[in-house]
C-alpha cells in the first residue's frame, strides 16, 4: 500500500472514530435526561430473605423491586438523591452460580456500601455486583474478590465506583461497556486473571487514583471509547500498564505505569490524546508506545530503563505528534525533531533518546543513548550520519530507520540491545560500516532494502542471527566477522547479492546461510567450525559460489540445495564431521575445482542432482568416499581426483545415465569405481588403480566400461549380479593381495635361510654315508687277507 493510501486509510479511520463519538454522545444525552424518580413496573421479585446480612446467596433487583427490598428490612431509602436507596453490611457467597448483586433498569439513586461478595458464576458477564442498564448509582467500600468479574457495568450511566477491592478475579477487576459519566476513584483492583479496569465503547467516564497492580493482562484496557480522563493511578507489573485502541480525546496524565511486562503506555489507532506528566519506568519493552495513532501530544513523562516508541505507515503519522524536551530517559533529554536540517553535535546535548522524522543532512555523533526503549531512530530521514555513538542496552532497538535512505551508519558501539542492534525497514543506499554490534537478539536487520552495504562490522554473541537480510535487492555484504550466533549471516528472499570475505565462525547453526536467493555472488567466506554447516544456500538460481572455505564444521562443510543453474567453484570443505560438499536436488549446475578432502564421511556428496558438470574436483583422503552420487542421473564427472579415501573413490548407487571420464581413483580402501543399482552409465578413460576393486559392478547393468586402467588393483574388474555391460579396451593388470604376496615372500625367506642349512645337511649326510661305505669295504678286505 502507497503512503497517500495509507494516509487516505487514517483519515477514514479518524473520521469513523469521530462518528462514533457523535453517536454515543448522543445517547448519553438522551440517558442523561431520563433521571426521573417515576418507578416503573417491575417484572419479578427475585429476593432471598434471610434473618442475617450474612446468609444471602444473591440479591436481584429488577425495576421496581427496590421498593420490596425495602419491604424486608435490609434496604434504607428512598431512592431519591437526598435520600438514596442504601444496601449495606452483607456478605454474600454466590455459591459459584450466579452474579451476588444484580441491578437491572433502574434510575433510581442508590448505594451498596460496604459488602462483601464472592464466589460468582463463572460465565461472561458474571460478577460480584452487576449492573445492567442502571444510572445514578455508588458503589463504595465494597470487597468484590474471587469471582468471575469483580465488578460489571453494561449501559450505565453517572456511576461512581470508588475504594472498593477488586481482586483475584478470574476474568476483569472492574469492567465497562457503552457506560458513560461514571467515576472510578480509590479502588483496589489487583491480581485479576484478565485486567485489571476494562473499558468499550464508554465516553466521559474518570479513572482517578486506583490501584490496578499485578493482573494477568493489563492494568486498564480502553477499546473504542472517547473523552475519558485517566490520572493519578498506579498500573505496575501488568503486562501493559495501560493500553487503548481507538480511542479518541482521551486524557491520560500524571500516572504511574512501571515495571509492567511489556509496555507502560500502549496506544494504537487512537488520536488527539494528552500524555503528559506520567512516570513510566523499568517496563520491560517501551514506556510509552504509539502505533498508528495521530496527533499525540507527549510532554513532561519520565522513563527510566524505557524510553518512547513510534510505529507508523505514513510520514503524517508521526509529523502530527508533538514530544519535546521537557520528556526524560534516563534523567537525559528526549529530542524529537521534525522537517529539520543540518542538526548537529549542539542539537543533542545529553541526549536520553533521538527521533528524527523528515530530517536530512544532519549528524548524530558521540551521544550516549542507552538503557531505554530505542537509542536513536529515524523516520523518513536521508542523508544523515550516525558516527561514534553508544546505543547499548535498550530494550528494542539500539538504531532503527524507517523508510530512510543515503544514511551513513558508521563506527558505533551497538551492544546488548534487547532484540535489535541495527534495524532498517524500507531503507535504500544505506551504509552500515565498522560498527561493533555484539550481545543482541539480532544483530543487523534489513528488511526491504535495496543497494545497501553492510561492511567491516564485528557481531559476536548475537543470541539469533549476526546478520538478517530479507527481501533485499543489490546489497553487499563484506568483510564482516561473526561468531557465536545461531546463524552467523542469513539472506533470505534477495536477490543480485554480494556477500563475500565475511568470516563466520563457531555458530550454533549455520555460519552463513543463504535463502531463496538468486543471481548472487558469494564468494571468498570464511566459515568454519559451525554446527550444521558453515555454508548453507537453499533454493535459487544463477548463483555464483566460489573460493569459500568451510573446514572442521560440526557436520556438513557447504550443504546446497534446491539451486539450480549455478557455478560452484573452487570452494574448499576440509576436515568436516561429515560431508565436505552436499548437494541435495541440485540441477544443471557447473560444481568445479572445489577441494573435499579429510572429512570424515564424504568428499562431495550428490542426491537428487541431475544434469550437472562435476570437473576438475579433488576428493581425497575422507574416511567414506570421494564423490558419492544418490538417485542422480545424468551427470558428467570429468577430471576429478579421488584418491586415497577410506572406502571406494566413486560411488554411485541408485543412479544412471552418468558419464565419468578421465578421473583419478587410486589408492582407495575399497573400490576405485563403484556402482550400486546403476544402469547405463558410461566410464571411459579413467585410471583406478592401486584399490582392492578397480571397477566394482554390483546389480548395475548395460554400463560402458571402456578405455580405463585397472592396473596393480586385487581385483581389476569384479562383477556381481549383472547383466549386459559392455567392457572393453580397459587395461586390467591385477597384483596380488598384499596379505598373499606378504605370506609367499615370507615363505621364501624360510626358504632362502633353509636352503643353505638343508644342503650342507645333505653334503655331510653323503660324506659320512661314504666313509662308513669305505670303512665296510676296508673291513672286509682285511677279513678276506685273513681268510
């Protein structure tokens, strides 16, 4: 939506607001005047007698009843305003079924003094003392604990509500709706599940010195009312101190609306309302909020540890609001300045806060805004800078720019912010440099942004994100260093990025993670020791990635997916706790010259990738595999390195229609080449040699194996379970498995140490077997001489 039309939705919605008042002041008129003493008929009598004020289960009157009641003894008066209709001193235990005092169409006037009522009914409308179109009526002193709605008003009119407790009821304290000219003065009204005053559709009422502490919901709640005066109450730890919306001419001052769990004083759709006077300290986000609203008037409030909040659509919005310096944060100055320019160091003497709406060419320099809601913020504001200041410590934002362009944000210290430290919504041209950014929710937030840079900022410790782009187009990201985030820098849906020699280290999730973005470079990124991965790029196309390194990552050292027409190249993934590259649905991509080497699963990991070019690549020594293809067809692999890897150099498993050509598989546990249920590829001219297996085929048929060398592997070609491969022309040279080669030099060491032995054996075995012969022949010669 274009501002004039956002501007043409306000005035329309300014223009109901002021209907609306005109009808229900009208009708308060007309009821204003209906205060006659006349007493009309009534329908029932619907009384529960008792001998004691104590023993009631409830009281009902309805039109005329008042007149019975003072029949039997318990009511005094005579309705009129001297001598009003009284009802006083009981307890009345509604037994968890109906509202204890129900009052309907009366105008009579009349007091309920001094009772105590609990245990309602838990329905909607339910409540200790109800009154239901009733004027001219006083509640005081009155204990209203323990029921559904402490105390309800519907269409009443010139109702005084005051000191009475309101307290531990499970829905409202005290609730109003189309109920006019009523005070709410004194009461105690705390620790109510819902609110602690509820307000719709009620004009001209006053809500004057309560106590509206510790409620579920908000200390009072003012929905499409006008004209009311809100002053001297205390609204702490609620979770908004007071909140409106659409309201109109309302007067909210000189309250006390601290340490509530989200804003002091909340306003949205509502106009032409004073705030003034109140102190609104120690909320956990923002002292004062205004979201759509026009023509506030914001003058004398304290905050302490919060400060003031704007939220707007249209430059109008926030051009109509008047806030000047008599506002403190901090004890220091709110400056607020509109249609400005050429402000400098004199206008921002002890600045608490800075807003600058429609300024141009101005400086902010060496302020000190911290511990309030938002350090410094600009709305439609160009060609500023934001040099050397402090914006730590504030509950929201440390910077924040809406709709601003051509500002220079630059050497500032942006830390410990509650959720942003730079944010910038709707921005162009913007530079955001040198700034140290640590110990936030987010560090630097750009939404909408187009052509800006974000360059040499340290982001340590930032609890989500170092760096969030959304919705950018154009923007260069550089030579930034961030740690310890969950993810270190993240683009999410841009376009025409430049992200390049950022360094992003020890992230709880991704170093750098790039979403939905397309015809972007990124390039010469540091990422590692990261826990998923240090480069994550999901979804795009016509990306370049290149010369990135992402080594000794928890799991995955690049992991792409879902991009397609890419060129990825020259990246190095080492020594990662699984895959050096992964890429999951990727098609028609260029994946060159990267190195995956050392991790300790797989080098570069493919499934669900078609028609890509995978050349060049060098995959060695990982625990598993080189390159591992899953369920991707159709593929080239040209070039590759994969050697010296743990199990098998190539594996393709569920995949077909690849060609691998002149690669290098050596050296590798298992099996150069392995193919697992695939069909039809084609291997030619690729050396795998050196491994157990040179080529592994198992289930895969009609593959061309062709040209290769398989020298010196256990085993050159081995197929199992195929059918119709052609393989031809390979050179298949197998070398004995080295636990046999070293088992037969073995034995022929035996043998070379015992040949020796056996001989000289065998020479001396002959050499005694002779002369023993000789000494026979010699024997039976002297036997024959003798004879």
């Amino acid at each position: 939506m274009n501002s004039k039309a956002k501007e043409k939705l306000l005035l329309i919605t300014l223009g109901i607001s002021i209907i609306l008042f005109n009808m229900i002041n009208t009708s308060i008129e007309s009821k204003k005047v209906n205060t006659d003493n006349s007493k009309p008929e009534y329908d029932e009598i619907n009384l529960d007698t008792s001998d004691f004020w104590d023993n009631f289960t409830h009281i009902h009157i309805t039109g005329d009843n008042w007149s019975k009641a003072f029949d039997y003894g318990w009511v005094s008066g005579d309705g009129s305003w001297g001598n009003p209709y009284t009802l006083e001193n009981m307890t009345i235990d509604a037994g968890d079924s109906i509202s204890g005092i129900i009052i309907e169409n009366s105008s009579y006037y009349f007091v309920i003094n001094n009772c105590t009522v609990f245990n309602s009914g838990s329905g909607s409308s339910d409540a200790g003392i109800k009154l239901i179109n009733v004027n001219n009526g006083t509640l005081v002193n009155n204990n209203c604990t323990s029921n559904s709605i402490g105390i309800y008003l519907n269409k009443c009119a010139n109702i005084t509500i005051t000191d009475n407790d309101a307290n531990d009821n499970n829905d409202n304290g005290i609730m109003m709706r189309y109920s006019n000219f009523t005070l709410i003065s004194g009461n105690n009204i705390t620790n109510n599940g819902d609110d602690g005053i509820y307000l719709e559709i009620s004009m001209n009422n006053t809500i004057l010195g309560n106590n509206a502490n510790d409620n579920g919901e908000n200390g009072l709640t003012s929905i499409n009312c006008a004209n009311n005066t809100i002053a001297s109450n205390f609204f702490e730890r609620n979770n908004y101190g007071i909140r409106l919306e659409n309201c109109i001419n309302d007067n909210i001052t000189n309250n006390d609306a601290n340490n509530n769990n989200r804003d002091g004083i909340y306003l949205e759709l509502s106009n032409y309302t004073l705030i003034s006077g109140n102190n609104a300290s120690e909320n956990l986000i923002y002292g004062i909020f205004l979201k759509n609203c026009l023509n506030m008037t914001i003058t004398k409030n304290n905050m302490s540890k919060c400060g003031i909040f704007v939220s707007i659509t249209s430059l109008q919005e926030i051009l109509l609001h008047n806030m000047d310096t008599t506002n403190y944060i901090n004890g220091k100055y709110l400056y607020f300045y509109k249609n400005e320019i050429d402000l400098g160091t004199d206008n921002f003497n002890d600045a608490g806060q800075i807003i600058l709406a429609n300024c141009s060419d101005s400086s902010i320099t060496n302020t000190n805004t911290t511990h309030g809601s938002v350090g410094i913020s600009l709305f439609y504001s160009d060609n500023n800078t934001i040099f050397y200041n402090n914006a730590s410590y504030n509950n929201k934002y440390g910077i924040y720019l809406f709709k601003s362009d051509n500002n220079t944000i630059s050497s500032n210290n942006v830390t410990n912010n509650g959720d942003y430290g730079i944010y910038i919504i709707d921005g162009i041209k913007n530079n955001i440099s040198d700034n140290k950014v640590d110990y936030n929710e987010y560090g630097i937030y750009l939404d909408t942004d187009l052509n800006s840079d974000v360059n040499d900022n340290t982001l340590n410790s930032n609890s989500y994100y170092g760096i969030y782009i959304y919705n950018s187009t154009g923007a260069t990201v550089s030579r930034n260093s961030v740690s310890q985030s969950r993810e270190g820098i993240y683009i999410n849906d841009c376009e025409s990025m430049y992200i390049y020699q950022n360094t992003v280290t020890s992230c709880s999730h991704y170093g750098l993670y790039i979403y939905q973005c397309s015809l972007s470079t990124i390039a010469r990124n540091t990422a590692n020791n990261n826990r998923y991965a240090g480069l994550k790029i999901n979804s795009g196309q016509n990306n370049l990635i290149s010369s990135n390194i992402a080594n000794e990552n928890e799991f995955n050292g690049i992991y792409i997916s879902k991009i397609d027409s890419s060129k990825i190249s020259n990246n190095k993934a080492e020594e990662n706790g699984d895959n050096g590259v992964y890429l999951s649905t990727c098609d028609d991509n260029t994946i060159s010259k990267n190195k995956a080497k050392d991790n300790e699963n797989n080098g570069i990991y493919l499934t669900g990738c078609d028609d890509n070019d995978i050349e060049d690549n060098e995959a060695n020594d990982n625990d598993n595999t080189g390159i591992y293809l899953s369920t991707s067809d159709e593929n080239t692999l040209e070039g590759n390195k994969a050697n010296d890897n743990g199990e098998d150099g190539f594996y393709l498993r569920f995949s077909s229609k690849n060609t691998l050509k002149d690669n290098e598989a050596n050296d590798n546990k298992e099996s150069g080449i392995h193919l697992f249920l695939s069909d039809d590829n084609t291997i030619k001219n690729n050396e795998a040699n050196d491994n157990y297996y040179g080529i592994y085929l198992h289930i895969s048929d009609n593959n061309v194996i062709k040209g290769n060398s398989f020298i010196c592997n256990v085993q050159g070609i081995y197929e199992e379970d195929c059918e119709g491969n052609i393989i031809e022309n390979n050179v298949v040279e197998d070398c004995p498995e080295v636990s046999s080669l070293i088992t037969i030099i073995i034995i022929l060491i035996i043998v070379g140490i015992s040949a020796p032995l056996i001989i000289i054996g065998l020479v001396k075995y002959k050499n005694k077997r002779k002369e023993r012969i000789l000494e026979e022949m010699r024997k039976e010669a002297l036997e024959s001489n003798e004879d």
